[in-house]
C-alpha cells in the first residue's frame, strides 16, 4: 500500500510536561486511521505537531513522502484540517468567510463549497459570532472538505453536532474514502471508531499503545467470567486476577488466560454456574486503559 503519511519518533514537551513521546505511525492512501484515546492523552499535540502549529521536540513529519514544512503551500493545499475548536473572524459573514477561504485555492472550489453548504444546512447570512457550537463546527467541516484534499485531519470532528448531522457526516467521510481521500480521525468516542475506521491507534499519557486493524480488534479473545462456586477465595488465589465483582459464593474476572488454561485451573474446584461473555468492542479499546 502506499503511504501518504509518515509520523517518526514525534516527541513534544511543554517545558517539563511531556506531551507525546516517541510516536511513530503511517497512514495508508485511502484509509481512515482512528486515533482515539481519553482527553488529555496526546491526541491534539499529535495532531497540532503534525500541522506545524507547535513545534517539535523532536520528530519528523513525511507527506507523500517529502518532509511536511511549515511554510510549503504546495503542501498545505493539499491538506483538510478540522480542530477540535474553531476560531474563526466574529465580525465576517459566513458568506463572506467562504469566499475567502475560497481565493487560497486554483481552480476556486466554489461547487464543492455550495454542495457542503447544502448539504449541512449552513445559513451563510449569518454571522460567525452568531453560530452555535454545532453550526460553527459544521462551518469547519466545509472549510476542511471544501477543496478536496488529499489528506484530511479530523480532530473530534463531531463534537457539536446533532445524532442526524453525525449521520450526514459519516457518509461524508465514506464518500472522500471512496474517492481516494486519506483521513485521520482523531476521537475519544469509541463507536465512531468501530463504525467508520479501518485502522487505529491507541494512545495514553502521550505513548502509543497500539496499533490494530478494527477487525482484529474485534475478534480479541478478551472474555468476562463469571463463577458460581463455595470454593471461590481458592480459586481467586490461583487465578491471580483481580476480580470485578465478588460476593461470598461469586466472581466475575476480566479472563486474560488461555482459554484451555482456564479450563485446566476450573476443574480443580466445584463450579455450580459458569458464564462466559465476550467483550464488547468498547470493553477491548477500555483494557488498554486499564
């Protein structure tokens, strides 16, 4: 496959506090790579190192394979990017600020910003200081799109938005997908991922955890056990598993074990009732945080 997006040994501190450390990913032509983690975990210093809008402790950025510089313009218009907030000029209609953002581009992407409009519902009478959250991001959203780039960077793009324009927004990502559109999706809400990514990255207190196919992260053999038995302070003993739940007669494990491993330790003790359940897509992303 070929790579569009190459991130090596991103490092970024804030004086002492470190804010990323040692990420390296790349992202695949025509994919859409989650990036997801809890707020606070690195995501926007990921993102805002990639844009050039902080500089880097240490690091280095590739774009379709040439070095991403903070003043190449060739580079820039090929790039969409959302924030995860928007700051725009108060005192300008949103008509207004379309048809500016629209004389950085040749050819002007003027069909493709009236389809956006469209498509979103934008009043551009308006306003920007008139917008509500929800408009203002929808605002981004056109201004990230609207010159169909090559790359999108997508950062909590749908915070703001009403569950219907969520909707709308998940065909548009699959629409730019179809067309070749490479995008980085940067969220802390889990079934965002599972619905629209093909690839994610795991991040945590600015360290890259993981990186899996949502296939593969969907068929994780990660279980939830419960066990009905007089005999379970043994049993806990040699499971060495904290347990989630416990009472005098049951426990529920988080089961990180070998199955037949399981199995071999279970048939020593007299079990009453077993359930075995499979956890969800949002208990494995959850594991990593553990």
């Amino acid at each position: 496959m070929k790579k569009i997006l190459e991130i090596k040994n991103l490092t970024k501190y804030y004086g002492k506090t470190l804010g990323v450390k040692n990420l390296s990913l790349e992202l695949n032509k025509g994919e859409i790579f989650g990036f997801i983690g809890p707020n606070g975990a690195g995501k926007s210093t990921t993102i805002r190192s990639i844009m050039n809008l902080i500089n880097k402790t240490a690091g280095e950025v590739y774009f379709e394979g040439q070095r991403l510089e903070k003043d190449n313009i060739n580079q820039k218009q090929k790039i969409g990017y959302l924030p995860s907030e928007i700051h725009l000029y108060d005192d300008m209609t949103v008509k207004e600020l379309l048809d500016y953002h629209e004389t950085f581009y040749h050819p002007k992407p003027h069909d493709k910003r009236c389809e956006l409009v469209k498509r979103l519902n934008v009043d551009e009478t308006k306003k920007i200081e008139e917008l509500s959250l929800g408009n203002l991001k929808k605002v981004g959203i056109i201004l990230a799109f609207m010159h169909s780039p090559k790359l999108l960077i997508l950062d909590e793009a749908t915070s703001g938005l009403d569950p219907v324009m969520q909707e709308e927004f998940y065909k548009l990502l699959k629409e730019e997908q179809e067309k070749g559109t490479t995008i980085f999706y940067s969220t802390h809400i889990l079934n965002e991922v599972s619905k629209i990514c093909d690839r994610v990255g795991i991040i945590k207190d600015g360290h890259l955890l993981k990186i899996e196919k949502i296939e593969e992260l969907k068929d994780k053999e990660l279980t939830f056990v419960t066990i009905i038995s007089k005999e379970i302070d043994k049993l806990e003993k040699e499971l060495k598993i904290t347990p989630l739940e416990k009472t005098k007669d049951m426990i529920k494990i988080k089961n990180t074990l070998e199955i037949n491993s399981l199995i071999k330790i279970l048939g020593k003790y007299k079990i009453e009732k077993l359930f075995i359940e499979k956890a969800t897509l949002e208990e494995v992303f959850l594991h990593y945080y553990k």
